[in-house]
C-alpha cells in the first residue's frame, strides 16, 4: 500500500494532468492545423453577370489567414 501512494503525490498527479490537457488540445486543435484554410465563400460569386468591376472581392476562409500571404497569392 505505502508503494501505490508514492503514485498519488501532488507532483505526479499535475504531471498526470498537464499530459492529459495536452494530449485532448493535440486531438482537438491538430486536425486544424494540419488540414490548413479551406475557402468558405467568394463574393461576388463565380460567373455573376451583374457585378461591379469596380467594386471588391471577399474571400471568407475557415480559419485565420495572414493578410501578407493573401496579398502574395
């Protein structure tokens, strides 16, 4: 008995927390981070007869974007 609570110390029971939080943010936020941004919608969209030259373009995408590489593509 005096072994197992060796185990149970405040020490490895934060160890055993922070690993547990880490491990749930990896299957959570991982698929996000590896499958990238997807396009969402584009407006004015594809073949619209009536839209303004002069008038802009939105381009919505599933997750943040930096700015500079939009601008570069």
């Amino acid at each position: 008995m005096e072994r197992r609570r060796s185990f149970f110390r405040w020490r490895n029971i934060n160890i055993a927390l922070a690993a547990l939080v880490l491990l749930v943010a990896g299957l959570v936020f991982g698929p996000i981070a590896v499958r990238g941004p997807q396009i969402v919608s584009i407006t004015p969209a594809d073949g619209t007869k009536d839209a303004n030259p002069q008038g802009g373009i939105q381009i919505v995408f599933s997750q943040w974007v930096r700015p500079d590489s939009v601008r570069a593509a």
